[in-house]
C-alpha cells in the first residue's frame, strides 16, 4: 500500500496540463514505485457541467478562433473573485474526492484549480495533513498570465523560467516558497536520446523513410489537432531538392486524412506524416526546425533538445500562448508568421542565406539550460512525505541517457 498519496488537479484546456500531470505521475513510479500512489482528476470536466462546457469552448477556440480566446481569458480570470477562499462551483465533487482519497499533496497543474481549491483542501483534511503545491508551465508574465496560478498560501510555486517565477511574487507569492525547475517532462525524454550523428541518421532513414542530408521542417500540432498544414506544405515546394518535412496531425482524423492525400500528390517533398504521435521528443531530435503554436509543452521540449521554432500565428495568438512567443521574441531567438506568406518568406531567406538560420538557432541555444528532472520530483514528494510523516528515498535514475539506434 502507497505511503504517500498525491492528488493532481488537471483539465484538459488544451495538451499542456495533462502532459505535464502524466508526466509527474510517471517520475512519481519512476523513483518510488508503489510508496508512491498519483491520482490525477480532470477537476474541471467532472465536478461542473458549466466547467465542462467552458472545456470544450476552450479547445473549440483554440482550433477555430484563436483571437477570440482574449475575451473569455478575461471572464476566466473571474474566478479569482469567485474562489478567494473556497470552491464554488463544482465544490461537491472536490469534496468528495478530497475524503474518500485523503492525499497528502494536493498538486496543481492548471490555473483554474489552485484558489479555493487548496483552502477547502486544508478544512477538509486538517492544515497539519495536507500540503499543497502548484506547477506553473507559463514561459513569462504579463497579459495571459492568469492571476488564478497565485494562491499565497501554497507550500510550494513551481515556475519554469525566473521570468515567470518573478511574475507569480509581483501577484503575491512569496518568493522564499518559489522555485525554478524547468520544463516536467516524461522520463522517455530524458533517456531515449539520439546522441550519436549515427542514431539520428538511423532514425530519419529507418523509422521516418526521410533523408539525412536535407534540411527538415517539422509542421506540429497540439493533441487537439488544430494546425495549417494544408497552407503551409505548397511553402516547402519549390525547395523540394533541400527541404523535408515531418507532419503530425494530433487527434484530428480529417487532418491527417487530408495531409496524406497531399503527399500522395506531391511525391516531390519528401514527407512523414503521423497522426497523434508519443515521438515528438524524437522528431524534434531530427529536426532542424518545428513550426508550432505557442503551447509550452512543445516548445519546452523544443528548447530542451535545441530545436528553434517558427511560431504559427494563423488566425491570432492565444493570450497564454502570447506568453510563450514573447519569451523567445524577446531573445530574438525564433520566427513568428502571421500568413502563410512570411513563411514562405522565413524558408526562401534561410535557403538562400544559412547563416542568417545559423544566427538564430544559436540565440535559441544561449536560452536552453541543463536540469536535474529528478529534483522537482523530490521536492513535491518530499512535502507529501513531510504530511505523511515517512520518510521515502527515491530510485537512482540512470545518470546517462538511454541512447535509442
């Protein structure tokens, strides 16, 4: 029987806060095995069907209508009024699975689910039983940053860049329980790592039926499958000889099936094209950029293996997603295309003139840093052991990466 028990609140307002719930549950077996036990909740979708809806008007945003999304940020960000001191809305729900499970932590990786949230916590469970920690995946601060990550009285704000961790403190958290620790991805990323020229090149011929030699544009998707691949291959096109591509569609069944019958009609272009794929940290290993909107989870990854963006602002930019593009414009560390066009544009001037590619891949680099993913982890479970009243020891994680070909 687990020790330790920690409750994860997520929704799945986009990929990002699930990814990254799965992500601490899987370090969470990685280095306690069953002293361990993570629940994750969808808080949002199963407590409130006003929730529910606002869930799936989010995701319908996100694809359709990203310019929208600045208008129903800001009715969200009501919620710091509505739930100061207690859960209002689906309170009956959190309740009773606050009693039934009776965690030690209480963990949140999502905006929506920190204020009011760790209070009841509190009442419910006793100050002294629970402790309460949040993730924050935001890149930097400013509109878009929703006042909702702050709750003062957390034991612990986690941020992934001090940009945003300085952000959180001017709203109130105090610094002294404040850390930065990077970007929470799944163990797999850190241990299928193609570390040899050698693996790379197996990985691309072999897996991608792609070729070494050319110069390969990853086109991405978050897992809801909103993109602009159709607009944005005929790009490639006249750089057939030079450029490659590498596609994935997300869950989006018509998407894929629409890129799949454009490749079939350009056989010119070399081109993989997937559907939801569980490779994206090897894809961007390959890769010599990903075209991508501002979602920090691909863009985490992305900085983590060193590949520059090209940001797709296709219809407008989400206020959080804004967050992640003026991180990197402000470094003048990626591209950011409005139209089909400047993409167009960004491609024909990289081919033409590398080095000007070459300039900004390095100034994307001079913002990556190396991490310890183990020591978040610590962290978060030591305050759930702190609870508990154990004391857990965890795994050694292999000090080298798994190479993978």
């Amino acid at each position: 029987m687990a020790r330790v028990r920690i409750l994860v609140l997520s929704s799945s307002t986009g990929a990002g806060h699930d990814a990254r719930a799965q992500a601490f549950a899987e370090w969470c077996f990685e280095l306690y095995r069953h002293d361990v036990d993570v629940r994750i909740e969808q808080m949002l979708e199963k407590s409130s069907r006003l929730f529910s809806w606002g869930v799936d008007f989010y995701n319908w945003i996100q694809k359709k209508s990203p310019w929208m999304h600045k208008a129903f940020f800001l009715f969200v960000e009501l919620l710091s009024l509505l739930n100061r001191r207690s859960v209002r809305w689906g309170r009956r729900y959190y309740e009773q699975v606050l009693r039934d499970y009776r965690p030690h932590l209480v963990f949140s990786v999502h905006d929506c689910l920190n204020r009011g949230y760790f209070q009841l916590a509190r009442k419910i469970l006793g100050a002294e039983q629970v402790r309460c920690a949040t993730y924050c995946g935001e890149f930097s601060g400013g509109f878009g940053y929703s006042i909702n990550w702050v709750e003062p009285s957390a034991d612990l704000y986690v941020s992934r860049t001090p940009t945003a961790r300085d952000y959180a403190v001017k709203l109130g958290m105090p610094r002294e329980r404040t850390r930065v620790r990077g970007h929470l991805m799944r163990p797999r990323a850190h241990t299928e790592v193609l570390k040899s020229a050698n693996a790379r090149h197996d990985y691309l011929v072999e897996h991608l039926e792609l070729q070494p030699e050319l110069f390969t544009v990853f086109l991405a998707t978050g897992g809801n499958g909103a993109n602009n691949h159709l607009e944005l291959l005929p790009k490639l096109l006249p750089y057939a000889d030079r450029i490659q591509a590498a596609v994935i569609c997300g869950r989006n069944r018509e998407s894929y099936n629409e890129v799949m019958h454009w490749r079939s009609e350009h056989p010119e272009l070399h081109c993989f094209v997937d559907g939801f794929s569980e490779e994206v940290h090897l894809l961007l290993q390959v890769s010599d950029v990903i075209v991508t909107r501002g979602g920090t989870t691909t863009c985490a990854k992305a900085l983590h293996f060193g590949c520059p963006i090209i940001f797709n602002a296709l219809g407008g930019i989400m206020p959080q997603e804004e967050l992640t593009v003026k991180f990197f414009r402000n470094a003048r560390a990626a591209e950011i295309i409005a139209h089909a066009g400047d993409f167009g544009e960004t491609i024909a001037r990289w081919m033409e003139r590398p080095r000007s590619y070459r300039e900004l891949r390095d100034r994307f680099l001079d913002l990556r840093y190396d991490e310890d993913p183990t020591t978040v982890i610590e962290e978060l479970v030591g305050l759930g052991s702190e609870a508990a009243g154990v004391r857990l020891t965890p795994r050694a994680f292999p000090p080298e990466p798994r190479r993978r070909g």
